[in-house]
C-alpha cells in the first residue's frame, strides 16, 4: 500500500517512523518543504513544496498511487487539504476544513464548546472591535487574550505572564483586531496537559497523556515556543493527574466529537486537547486538529497497534472495532533549537548528530545539503529516551543532546526530578 505523509517536521518524522515499522509493508511517500534527512530516509520518494500547495499535493498523490494520507500540520487543513484528497477518492487522516475549524478559529472553537454546552469551558467573549472591550477585560480581571486564528502556538499572552495588567491586556488585544478577531477569556490557573486522541468520525482511542514545556528557557522562562520538549509516565497519566482528572478531560474531548457529529462533516484525524488542570478540574485551553509538536514524539513510538491499522480504521470509521494499544513506558522528548530561538535565531548552521545512544532521533525543521544538516530557524532536532520512569529517561534524552553539536541550544530541567517535583506541589497547592 502507498502511504503519503505530510509536513516536514519532528512530528511528521515520528508519524512517519510509525508508518515504516508497520508489518503491512507500506511504501512510503513524503510532501514537505524542505527536505528532513530523517523523513527522506524513510520514504520511496518524496516531493519538495509548500504543503498548503493542494493542487501540486494531491496531484503528486495521483501520480504515486497513494491509498492513504496523514496529514501533520495544521496549515494545510486549514487549506481543505483533507477534502481534496477526499474528494479524490483518498482516505485521509486529518480532518476536513469545516471540522478543522475547531483549531484555525478560536473564536468558533470557543462558541462551538458554548452552544453545545460542551464542559470545561472558561468565561469568554470574541471582539470584532473594540465596543465594550474595555469593561469585559476589567470584569475578568485577569485574562488571557487570543488572537482567533493561528499563530503557531505563540499569539496568545496571559496577564501575569507577557502583560503585566489590564491595561497593557487592552493593548494587546486593540493591536489584535487590526487582523483578526479576538477572544478575551479568563486567565485559568493550574498545570497544562495535552490528550490526543485518533477520531474516527465517532469514536476517539486515546493516547497517554503528555506534558509539553512551552517557554524557551529554563524555569519556564522566556518566550513562548512552538514546544521544547515534553514527558509522559508509563501509567499513561502525569504525576500530577488523577485518573478521575483524565476521564473528565476524555469526556470533554468526547463530548465535542459528538457535537461535531451533529454537522455535516465527521471529524477524521487527530484531535489535541491542551488542558489547563485548575481547582475545579480540567478546562480546555484549545482545541487542536492535529497531533501536537513535540507531543507526538512522545506517544508514537509507544504505539504497539499497528499504524496502518489504525489509519484505516480512521478512514473507514471503525476505530471500535481495533484495540489501539501503546506500550506502558515513559518517554522525555527534548528538543535542540537553534541558539536564539524563537525571537533571533541562528540559521544555516550545520548540526552535527553524533553518539545518542539508546534515544530516538527525530529531525525537525531542518535541510539537508551535500550530505550535511542545516538548520533553518525554528526547532532543529528532537530526542526521546523511552524507559520504565520519567527519570531514567530524562537522563537518556539528556545526554543524547550532549552528542548533538551546533549553534544550539535545549532545556536541560525538562523530565528531571526537580522540575516534576515543581509541578507535583504546584498542583497539590491549587487543589488545597
Ligand atoms: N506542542 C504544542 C502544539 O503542538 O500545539
């Protein structure tokens, strides 16, 4: 069977490290824009294009006689990527446009969770203009603002956080509106995680849990990131989760694909919930229509069920009937960012990968020229130790990262002890 993946990045390299291990023989193929090393390695052929470029994409798909797809980004669902390649008779992992929506547009996406009283929804209002924004802002009190459409992680800034108070809260969100439209919601408090689930149109199966680190230094300081690098345990929960705390979120992630059910359009694909653990429970922070980068790398190659099992199933709607199953393990995936990242990064400056031992290597946004790796600006390379605790595998991440050599930089705190630990009181504290 020829199976196409799409995008370029660490994500894409662990859903394409998925598909090879496959015992059903498929002949991969790969659409990114620059060439990954770690992608190309795995592929028959691959094309080199913008992955938002739907005629070319689903002309090469044709052309290669491609069955099945796994679409990673989100740009090219915002695109209808997945229904081109639909309507061209290919089965798609990644939803389609009308659905896909629930990640491209905030606003909706918040709107959708109200009017179908989808729970775990913070107090929100979306602005098209400045008409009462002044007094909503002060009736939170403390806020996050949200540009409505996507922003690679990076367009959302809280009060306490990126604005010192309202008033620079008011700010922000004014400079907003100029492009998009803004939610103002409360600012929740308490401890992120991530679940990702394959959806099937109906039925969700679930991947463990992740904890993704979003700011560009240690301690959770600096900017925010596209993601750093992340954790999960073995009990496929967060030491800070409680099993009741991962059925509330489950359910809210199923109650929102029965809602989606109700429209037109069935939602195929991966659906990202990223969830803030407060005092009363989980609440969504977002909704994505994708795998999350880095947390795919962490869940990937866990996964003892067959992938090309498991993307059929997706297409044809019969998720119920597969036991998709991952291996009770923890993980740590760390990434190496190009020294300034993300605010004035280095480029084209050849990484050197050499003795990572037992980790896993996945190539991010990088390019391959005359045998040699470059990076480009954004996050370069990612490793992943796997072993029986976070710990152990925090110290196979880490020093694997020690025998990655360039103008880089990582989070060296990410999975250890201490920083778990943070997190462990942090939530005992919010909880009472
Ligand atoms: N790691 C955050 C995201 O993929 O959206």
């Amino acid at each position: 069977m020829n199976v196409l993946i799409i995008g370029g990045g660490g994500r894409e390299n662990a859903i394409a490290d998925a598909i090879a291990r496959s015992k059903r023989n498929p002949t991969l193929f790969a659409v990114m824009a620059k060439k990954n090393p770690g992608i190309a390695a795995l592929c028959e052929d691959f094309l080199l294009v913008k992955e938002t470029d739907v005629e070319k994409v689903v002309g090469y798909a044709k052309e290669k006689g491609i069955e099945m797809v796994f679409i990673g980004p989100e740009a090219p669902l915002a695109v209808g990527l997945a229904d081109a390649f639909e309507d061209a008779g290919i089965g798609a992992v990644g939803p389609r446009k009308d659905v896909a929506r629930i990640e491209f547009d905030k606003a909706w996406a918040r709107n959708f969770m109200k009017d179908n009283d989808i729970e775990g929804c913070p107090a929100f209002k979306v602005f098209s203009d400045k008409e009462g924004l002044q007094e909503y802002i002060e009736e939170l009190g403390s806020v996050a603002i949200k540009p409505a459409g996507l922003t690679g992680g990076k367009g959302v800034k809280v009060m306490g956080d990126q604005l010192p108070d309202t008033g620079a809260a008011y700010d922000y969100a004014v400079s907003l509106l100029e492009g998009d439209n803004v939610v103002v919601e409360e600012n929740l408090v308490g401890e992120e995680f991530t679940v990702q689930a394959f959806v099937d149109g109906k039925n969700l199966a679930f991947t463990p849990c992740v904890q993704d680190h979003k700011r560009a230094f240690e301690n959770d300081l600096g900017p925010n990131t596209g993601g750093m690098g992340s954790y999960s345990d073995s009990d496929g929960l967060l030491p800070f989760v409680t099993i009741d705390d991962l059925y509330r979120a489950r359910e809210i992630m199923k109650a929102t694909i029965t809602a989606l059910g109700a429209t037109e359009t069935p939602f195929k694909g991966m659906l990202y919930g990223q969830f803030i653990l407060t005092k009363n429970g989980p609440k969504v922070i977002e909704f994505n229509a994708r795998f999350g980068d880095p947390e795919a790398m962490n869940v990937l190659p866990l996964l003892k069920t067959d992938m090309i099992d498991v993307m059929a199933a997706v297409v044809k709607g019969t998720l119920d009937e597969l036991d998709v199953e991952f291996l009770k393990r923890a993980t740590v995936c760390k990434y190496a960012v190009p020294a300034g990242y993300p605010d004035e990064p280095s480029k084209d400056k050849e990484v050197v990968v050499g003795d990572i031992g037992d980790a896993l290597l996945f190539y991010s946004s990088v390019y391959e020229k005359d045998g040699k790796v470059y990076t480009t600006g954004s996050r370069a390379v990612a490793v992943v130790g796997v072993a029986s605790s976070i710990t152990d595998a925090e110290k196979i991440a880490q020093n694997a990262l020690e025998n990655i050599t360039g103008d880089l930089h990582f989070r060296r705190d990410i999975g250890t002890p201490e920083l778990v630990q943070r997190r462990v009181t942090h939530m005992e504290q919010i909880r009472g």
